[in-house]
C-alpha cells in the first residue's frame, strides 16, 4: 500500500453514468482502479439500446463483493437520456442528497463516447486517465493537501469559455450567460473541464444542490443525444456550471499531467 492511501483516509464518492452499457467491465474498472473504500453511484440511460437488457444481479454479485473487500458499495439509479451524461450526474447528485451522504471527495465520470466526433476514442482515453491509479494518488495529494483545492483534471481536459455576447457585441443572453446570470456566478475565470471527467471535493457542489434541487435543474435539460456544435444548449451550458459552481466559491482548479 503505498503512502497517499496510508495517509487518513477521506470519503470518496464516484457518480458514473452508463449509457453504453457492457456494466461487467465498468465494475471491474472501477474495482480495480479504487484502492480504498468508495461509494460507486452508477446511473443507468433507460431508454438506451444498448441497456436494455436488465442486468441487476451484476450489481447484486458486485455490490456484495464489494462490501466484502473493503466496505464499498453500488447505489444504481435508473433515468431517461435527458441532458446527456450531466442529467445522470444530477440524479445521482440528487441520490447523495436524499441518502444524507457527505462524501469528502467526488470522481465524476461517464461511459464518454462520441461517435460522431474524429479522435473521439482518443479524447475518451485522455478523459479517463482521472482513474488510472498514479493519477489517483497525485489528485489526492493536492485535495487532502491543500484545502483550496476544489478540481484536480486532466491538464489537457481544462479549456476556456468565451464571453460570446463581448466577444460578438450581441445584446441576446446564450444559455450560458443566463446560467451564470441567475446563480450568481461572477468569477471572470472561465475555464472548465470540458467532458466533465474530474475529482472534487464535494463541500461546494453539495452545498450549492442543496439551495438548488438537481432534479428541478435536470427539467430544463434537452432530451435525447443532443448536439451542440451548432448553437448552445443547456446541457452544453451546465457543462461549464459544475466547474464552476465551485470555482466561484473560491476553490481553485489544479490540473496534473496525465
């Protein structure tokens, strides 16, 4: 065991959500890869091809040898494809809540695939380096070790969004300034973790849900595999609103070579 788990340990949440199903090997990927114990909040798409098949005792055989190993367990919820991967991380946000859970720290992640996009395999391998074990040890080294530290992303997963409306001198709010707008969000640092893959510590986004209700948010989310390379949308905008929600609370975003 090396030093970093040695150190005293911190409770860790992972929100996951599924949409291409294959749910024996996310399991195993995440048994392997999480040394210590962990709730696993797994988010099934319903209405998706490829999970339509119930596969429950999965969960029941990997639940159950969980909590053997180390005490971790499987909380499965079940939602409709709406607003894309961060419509499944407000259910689960809204589980956590409900189950008066407070984890330390949070791992959001999700079953990234983008066919309709070039290099998308390679963007989804570069996103999931968040799980690899070094990467592991390194994040929890800046959480545990510096309080103000709120993200710890891929550095290359980190990118900037313009300020459409200055930058076109266009008088009409996008979804994302109206995001910002009506919660307050008034940082000029406007860099996030695009694909929404990253650790935190979860005091900020549990605090900013519990004024906010997650399922009240997900309403206004578009259903379905949504695109938005054309124009915004609002899961295109609550994208950025997880980074920062906790940024604009004065927690600091970190970013490691993966």
């Amino acid at each position: 065991m090396n030093i970093i788990w040695r150190m005293k340990q911190k409770s860790i949440s992972v929100f996951f959500h599924n949409y291409y199903g294959q749910h024996a090997r996310w399991l195993a990927f995440f048994r392997e890869r999480m040394k210590s114990p962990f709730d696993l909040y797994y988010n099934i798409v319903t209405d998706s091809i490829y999970n339509m098949r119930e596969e429950s005792q999965i969960f029941f055989d990997a639940g159950s040898a969980m909590e053997k190993e180390n005490g971790s367990r499987v909380i499965v919820r079940y939602s409709s494809n709406k607003g894309k991967d961060i419509g499944g991380k407000l259910v689960m946000m809204d589980t956590c809540l409900h189950l008066g859970n407070e984890p330390d720290y949070l791992v959001l992640m999700h079953d990234k695939q983008s066919p309709h996009k070039i290099h998308n395999r390679e963007w989804q391998q570069r996103l999931f380096r968040i799980m690899e074990p070094d990467f592991i040890d390194r994040a929890l080294q800046l959480l545990n070790e510096n309080p103000q530290t709120g993200i710890v992303a891929t550095e290359d997963s980190v990118q900037i969004e313009v300020n459409k409306e200055e930058a076109n001198n266009c008088l009409a709010l996008s979804p994302v300034s109206r995001l910002r707008e009506a919660f307050h969000i008034k940082k000029s640092d406007r860099r996030f973790v695009a694909g929404t893959m990253f650790w935190a510590r979860s005091k900020p986004l549990l605090q900013f849900f519990t004024l906010h209700a997650p399922l009240d948010i997900r309403k206004d989310l578009e259903a379905g595999n949504v695109m938005d390379e054309k124009h915004e949308t609002n899961t295109h905008a609550w994208e950025r609103m997880l980074s920062w929600i906790i940024t604009e609370q004065n927690f600091q975003l970190k970013t490691l070579n993966a």
